[in-house]
C-alpha cells in the first residue's frame, strides 16, 4: 500500500517526504481545490520533483476543479509544460480536462478526485472509459463497500485510494454547494468557506455546532484497509502545517511498517492528539452512522484529549493541558523546521560541455550532480553560411530545459570550432534526445495548440419545458400539459423498486430522473429498474447510471448535478458514451455559460425554477438538532424516515433540513432559485427549461396550483406579454445569486 501525503507549501511537501510519504499531492496557484492552502508555483514544481524522486516519493498534482471555458487557454498552457516535467499523476474532477487529457496529453496517469463522488461500481466503469489510472473512493463507504469497489476497479487495472485521516465533509463531496450560494465560493473551485463548521443558534438538541463532524482517522482499520483491497491511503490536510503534516505522516508510515513487516496493529493514536484535531471517529469506515461522528465544538480538540487522559476536562485541568499541549507544540514545530531546512528544492545545476568541427558530429557531453551522459548529432557541422552555432542559439534551443527539474549551470563551447552550423531539425533532435534522459525516459513533446470547438450555426430555438416532480399526486399532470414529465428516482430504491416499475409501466410518457447518489444494493436495483421499464430517455446525475443507459442503448441527459461547465465536458459525454444533451450547471453565470459551445446533435438545458439543494449527507442531520429517538442510522431510515427541521447561522440565514422517504438527508436553501432574466439574455442556447415542482417546503410561496404554474412558465417560454410579472407575482420570494455571481 502507499501512503499519500497532502503537500499545502513547500514545507508541507518537505515535511511529508522526510516523514516516510511514498507519495505527495500538491497544487499550484491555479486550477486546484485548496485555493486557501498557501500552493506552489510552476518553478518550484521543478525542485519539488527533484528532491521526492531523489527520496523515492511520488508527486500527484491536483487539478481538481471545474474549469469554465475562458480558462482552457491558459491550462492548456499549464499542461504543455507539465507534460515535459517528471510529474507522477495529475488529480482531476472537471469531465472536460479528462477529455483534453485523453485526446492530447495521453502520456498523464489520471486520477480521479474526490469531487467525483465515485460510490458505486457502474462509476468505476465509467472513469475506466476515461482512462483513469485510480480513483479517490467517497469518504462515506464502510469497508464492505470500499471491497466491493476495489475489486471492481483492480479488474479494470485501476488502483483505488482512500481518505484515512483528517477533515470530513458532512456532505457528500462534488456535490455541496452550501458555500457556493452563500458567499459565491464554490467548493467545485477550491473556494470552500467551511460553513458547515460555523456556529448556529442553539438548536432545540442544544448544539451550536449541529453540521460540525469529527475527523476522520482509520488509523487502528489499517488490517481491513489492506484486506479490502485499497491501494492509498490518503491523508487529508493541504492547508494544515509542516509540523501537522510531519507527525501524521510519521505516525501512519510507523504503523504501516509495523503491519507490513511484523502483521502488528498499533492501537495507540495518542500521537495523532497532538497536532490539530476535531477528536476522532472511523464510524463511516465501520458502516455505523450514528451521532458520535459529530462534536458541538469546531475549535482544536488536542488540550481537551489531554485533559481527559488524565482525569477529566475540568477548568484546572483544561489550563494545564493547554500549556503543555502548547510547549510539546512549540518543541515539535522548532524540530520539524531545522530537519526541513537541511533539504532544498532547489533545481540541478547541468554542466554541458560543446565540441565539433566542420566534418565530425556535434558533441555534446551534460554532468548532471548523480550521472554524466554523452550525445552526439546525426549529422555532421558544416560551414556556417547563414546562422552560426553561438551559445545564445544554443540556449535559446535548449531553453525547454527550464521546465524540468534542471538548470544549465554552464554552457562550455571551449572545444567548438568558430564558424559551423547545424540544421535546426537536428539541433531540436538533440534537444529531444537529451530532455528524455533527464525526463527518466519520457518523451518531449512539442506544445500543442488550444483545440476549437466550433460554435454551431443556430437556427431560432423554440425551448419546451420540462416538469420534475416526485410524488404520485402529480401524475395527472401528465395528461394536462404537454410538458415533458420527469419523475425522481429515489436514493433507496431497493425496498420500493416493484411500485416504481408498476409507475413508470403505467405511465409511459414520464422520464426518469436519476439521483447523484446510488449505493450498492440501490444502485443494483436502479440498474435493474433500468433495464426493466426501458425507458425511451432518462435524466441521470449519476455517472454509473450514464455507464449503464450507453451500455443499454438508451438515450440519456446529463442532469445538473453533474457540473457541466464547459464545451469539452459535452463532446466527453457525447463522444464517450453517447449522451444526448445536458443540463449547464447552476453555478454557472451569464458570461460563463455564454462561452459554451455544444456538440453538433446536441441539446443544452437549464434549471430554471427549483429549491437550491446545498447539500446531500449520508449522515442524520437531526442528531444535533431536533434529536432523534435512534442513535445510529439503520435499515429503515433511508428508506422510510421523513422529517423537516431549520437551523439558522449566525448572519441569520435559516436553511431546511429535508429527509424525504426513499431519500438521504438534504439541505436547502431558505428560498428557491428563479432566473427568468435567462430567456432574454441567452437566447437560442437552450432547448428546454426544467422547473422543479417537488413537494420541498421552503420560504419561497406558490400562490398558484402546479398546472397554472406550468402554464405560465410555458407563457414565459412563448414570449407572451407581462408573463415575467405574472411569474414574479405568484412565486415569492426566490433568488438567483449563483447566477448573478458564478464560480
């Protein structure tokens, strides 16, 4: 197994190496999803490498976010240089830059972050399709679950990873976006504002921090990990110190080599206590859900864990654990910073040395501090008659040296003879040559143009609309409105799958809409409910369900959770697996979505009316505030629990608690998004517009019956006179911020 370490700053990335990381990931100033950790710069990249190689660790840079499309330019930037460096992995989210990925830069090993939520095996599949080296499982999995997909992956030649040790997210990742409505920081984009861990108002449970998890650790689950199948095990923590970074990656590379060398377990995590923690929990790991995973109290846990292992957390006693967890702190930082500071990432100094005359091959010899390597040209020096072999048109030629971990130190030409030549073709042969011994046997490749995505030539669009609903008291809208129907699947759909296949077998006209979360037995039951009705098209937010409906011959949408954001995202879906149109993502705004081109035979859509989902948790999130009358998530509270709740934060903004039978825990916005400004401003973009009639109480009014509200969007739709105020005046009061503002 390999221990993978995060890398926030250099001295992170030192710390992790020196501590025992067999590998690090770490990212850039750019396009990575730790925008508040420090990160590193492209030239510092270079000498990160160095050093970890030197010291047998991996780098894995992470490129984890949603790209939008006026940035593909300048990542393809990034990647024309990255693709010449010793980079071991990139970590990706965005299904656009897996699609550049695969079409120009084929030589990357893809990772897939995880932003991608990957929790069932149909995922696997699909990531596989899109050559993804390993995969980033979801942190909610119980070791059964992680099993089952290691062996999928590794039947695919796919390596697994997962989280060991640090921050949970409540939600499941890839699809929160609590701090993207509030705030215009989106956790898609690295800009997460943790509002999760705020302070509430003391909720009737009496908490004041009722969305605030422990930290995950698996520290003493080392046996069922290996026995699992998982590949890495990774360590949470790109905004945490060197000193935080060292003693965890210490701790965990102790306990490895105990297990691997001796078959020992440690089963004292005392050391863990020491740097930054929320205290501990592996109850996801061990599939027991229940309300130990949270602790009212964000703040640093270390003086508490103390005080406690010595008595209790009295006052007295808190003080003094406080001053000690303080002084072994302060020795601990001043110990890992003189260990970090006797390494460098400074690059190599090259020494190359130039010789030839008129009639012989160019020589050109490069020390290196390890080797010394000699290359000569294919043809030989000539006369020079027009650009004469100089050492500026030699470092101007050798110049792509800069992106590897190297430096031309000194360029000796001592032994060239004055006045020879060589051609440019074979001067760029040389260059290539030499850049594959330094690169550890890569091969260079020449930049590669930012590819065009034709815009294609529109005739006037006239949108439909389209209509989710979920409950069977609004299945006569099908018969009133020539709408297009989409029902919700449920989460939990294997207690209930012959009363959905009788629903859909009734009523045919209906299409499915697929959630973002499918595991295990559910997500067996929605493959076979798949299979069984055959429905002529399906929505799907569910990447193995997209696997499925390609695999299965039926024609899919690529739902909005799926944060589609740019046009190469499209022509991934579209070329790989046959998708038929997509829904743009609401984070998006009016420029953002402006830039997208889609496909030829390709349909775009948008949400235009729905309560905003800010989070889904496979943890009860009434625990801490109304309480509950169970401990522990069992078999009937997915599937037959329903309960509404409100907490609100300190900036007095109150979010609904949502449990809908069949459905995980969500968390919604206090008003529901409307953009009618969309019609006006995009159009001929879209081919339908979805509004969302789901039975979710929130503080938005409907003063109107569902199917008036139909008509009335379809009047909006038509171009009708006054039908934004109509619109305005029966649905109150909404928002659409995400739009105003995007990501």
């Amino acid at each position: 197994m390999e221990l993978l370490a995060p890398g926030g700053d250099i001295d992170s990335i030192k710390a992790a190496i020196l501590a025992g990381a067999d590998a690090v990931y770490c990212g850039l100033d750019k396009f990575n999803a730790r925008n508040r950790a420090a990160n590193i710069t492209f030239e510092q990249l270079k000498g990160i490498l160095r050093l970890a190689h030197k010291n047998k660790c991996q780098v894995f840079l992470t490129l984890n976010i949603l790209i939008v499309e006026s940035e593909i330019p300048a990542l393809f930037g990034l990647l024309n240089r990255l693709i010449n460096t010793s980079i071991d992995g990139i970590i990706i989210q965005d299904l656009g830059l897996f699609y550049l990925l695969n079409s120009y830069f084929k030589s990357f090993k893809i990772h897939a972050s995880t932003q991608l939520t990957t929790h069932n095996q149909g995922q696997i599949h699909f990531l596989s399709k899109l050559n993804a080296t390993r995969v980033n499982l979801s942190r909610e999995l119980s070791i059964h679950e992680i099993k089952h997909l290691s062996e999928t992956a590794h039947k695919k030649q796919m390596l697994t990873e997962v989280f060991v040790h640090g921050s949970y997210c409540l939600s499941f990742s890839g699809v929160c976006y609590m701090s993207s409505v509030h705030g215009g920081n989106s956790g898609n984009r690295g800009r997460c504002s943790q509002p999760c861990r705020d302070r509430y108002e003391t909720t009737s449970a009496g908490k004041d921090f009722p969305l605030n998890l422990k930290d995950n650790s698996a520290f003493t689950n080392l046996r069922e990990l290996y026995e699992a199948g998982v590949d890495s095990l990774k360590i949470e923590g790109r905004i945490k110190k060197f000193h935080y970074v060292y003693t965890i990656v210490d701790a965990w590379r102790k306990q490895m080599d105990g297990f691997l060398n001796e078959n020992t377990v440690n089963t004292d995590n005392s050391s863990l206590y020491k740097v930054f923690n929320r205290n501990f929990s592996n109850a996801f790991l061990k599939g027991t859900i229940n309300s130990d995973l949270f602790i009212d109290n964000a703040r640093d846990h270390s003086a508490i864990h103390l005080a406690e292992t010595v008595g209790h957390a009295s006052q007295g006693n808190l003080e003094k654990a406080k001053g000690a967890v303080y002084d072994e702190r302060t020795d601990m930082i001043a110990t890992v910073e003189a260990e970090i500071n006797r390494v460098s990432i400074a690059k190599a100094p090259l020494v190359i040395a130039v010789s030839g005359e008129v009639g012989t091959p160019l020589k050109i010899t490069v020390k290196t501090p390890e080797s010394e390597f000699t290359l000569y040209s294919e043809v030989n020096l000539i006369d020079a008659s027009a650009e004469e072999l100089t050492k500026e048109v030699l470092l101007s030629r050798l110049k792509a040296i800069d992106d590897t971990e190297y430096f031309i130190e000194t360029l000796d030409l001592e032994n060239l003879h004055p006045h020879v030549f060589l051609p440019f073709k074979e001067l760029t042969s040389i260059k290539t040559r030499l850049l594959y011994i330094l690169n550890q046997s890569r091969e260079y490749r020449e930049p590669v143009a930012v590819p065009v995505v034709r815009k294609n030539k529109n005739s006037t669009l006239k949108p439909t609309l389209s209509v989710l609903i979920s409950s069977p008291d609004d299945l006569y809208l099908c018969n009133e409105t020539e709408a297009t129907i989409y029902f919700q699947i449920p989460d939990s759909l294997k207690n209930r799958l012959p009363e959905y296949i009788t629903l859909f077998e009734e009523n045919k006209r209906m299409i499915p809409w697929f959630p973002s979360i499918l595991i295990g037995d559910d997500y067996l039951a929605a493959i076979e409910f798949m299979v069984r009705v055959n429905p002529h098209c399906l929505v799907t937010n569910n990447t193995g369900i997209a696997y499925e409906a390609h695999k299965n011959g039926i024609p899919w949408i690529a739902g909005p959770y799926l944060n589609l954001v740019n046009s190469y995202s499209l022509l991934c879906l579209k070329e790989n697996f046959n998708c038929s149109g997509a829904f743009v993502s609401n984070e998006l705004n009016r420029i953002q979505i402006k830039g997208i081109k889609k496909p030829e035979d390709f349909n775009l859509y948008y949400s235009i009316y729905h309560p905003i989902l800010l989070m889904t948790s496979r943890q009860c999130l009434f625990h801490q505030v109304t309480g509950c009358v169970k401990d522990e998530i069992d078999d009937y509270c997915t599937p037959q629990c329903e309960r509404t709740a409100t907490i609100t934060n300190s900036k007095k903004a109150t979010f609904y608690i949502k449990k809908q039978k069949g459905f995980y825990h969500s968390i919604y916005n206090q008003v529901n998004y409307l953009n009618t400004p969309i019609i006006s401003e995009l159009p001929d973009i879209f081919a339908g517009f979805l509004i969302d009639l789901r039975t979710i109480n929130t503080d938005t009014q409907l003063e109107t019956d569902n199917l008036s509200l139909i008509k009335l969007f379809e009047n909006l739709l038509s171009g009708k006179a006054n039908a934004v105020a109509e619109i305005l005046r029966v649905v109150h009061p909404t928002t659409n911020t995400q739009y105003r503002k995007g990501i």
